[in-house]
C-alpha cells in the first residue's frame, strides 16, 4: 500500500472494484476527497509508476534503432 494512503478499507473497495471489472468512473466518493484518492490509489494499484524521466528517457534509444532494423 502506498504510504500516502490514510483509509485501508477505501483502498481496498478500489483494489475490489478494478478486480471485479469495474470502471474507475465508478469510484464513489467525492472527486478531490481523500476517500476519492484512497479509492483511485487501490483502484491503480497494480499498474506501473509513470517514470519521471519520461516515456522516451525510460529506454535506450540505441535499442529502440536496433530493434527498428536501423543502424545507431
């Protein structure tokens, strides 16, 4: 669980709602609430942290010429 995360029980109707198929449209609380961000935190839990860097920073852009059949 992320630490910024104050209700256990709202992450995990989240985590619940993602598994159940649920759209995140369906979060229920009121958007800009803490309750909101427990429940989109659980609902997001198991995707992957954005990378600061970038999308274009995050792989080598050598490999990225390599893999395209292009020379570097």
């Amino acid at each position: 669980m992320p630490s910024f995360v104050v209700s256990q029980t709202v992450f995990e109707e989240g985590k619940a709602a993602k598994a159940a198929g649920k759209p995140y449209t369906d979060d229920p609380y009121r958007a800009g609430s803490q309750d909101s961000a427990d429940w989109l935190a659980g609902y997001t839990a198991d995707e992957a942290e954005p990378s600061a860097a970038g999308p274009d920073e995050a792989v080598d852009p050598s490999a990225v010429k390599v893999a395209a059949g292009r020379e570097p």
